[in-house]
C-alpha cells in the first residue's frame, strides 16, 4: 500500500489529490494468479475496494502494469 498526493496548479486553479495505490505482486503481469495465495491476495484487492466504496465518493482506477 503506497499513498502519496499529486499537486496541480494551472493558473489561478490549485488541487490536492490524495492517491492510494495498492500494488500486488504474486502474480505476473497481464495473467490471472494461478497459486492459492494469489487468488487469496485478489479476494483481498476486492474486499478493500468494496470497503473503500462504502466510505469513500471518489473514484477507482485499476490497471495492470
């Protein structure tokens, strides 16, 4: 789990966006995890996204690398 913030500025219109970035790494890119654990770890990406929607209005991006 990483957080960071991304600062822009144009012209008079200034904005924090607060980012959290969840990076799995059991499985690799552009496939689907093919041991328990990744499969254990993907279950855990959804519950943490569920979780974040109820509390949260703002968006979700998701993207491999």
């Amino acid at each position: 789990m990483r957080n960071f913030q991304i600062f822009y500025k144009k012209e008079n219109q200034e904005k924090i966006i607060n980012v959290q970035q969840i990076h799995i790494i059991c499985w690799n890119d552009h496939t689907i995890p093919k041991a328990e654990i990744g499969y254990k770890a993907l279950d855990a990406v959804i519950t943490l996204i569920d979780d974040y929607q109820k509390e949260n209005k703002n968006s979700i991006v998701i993207h491999c690398r």
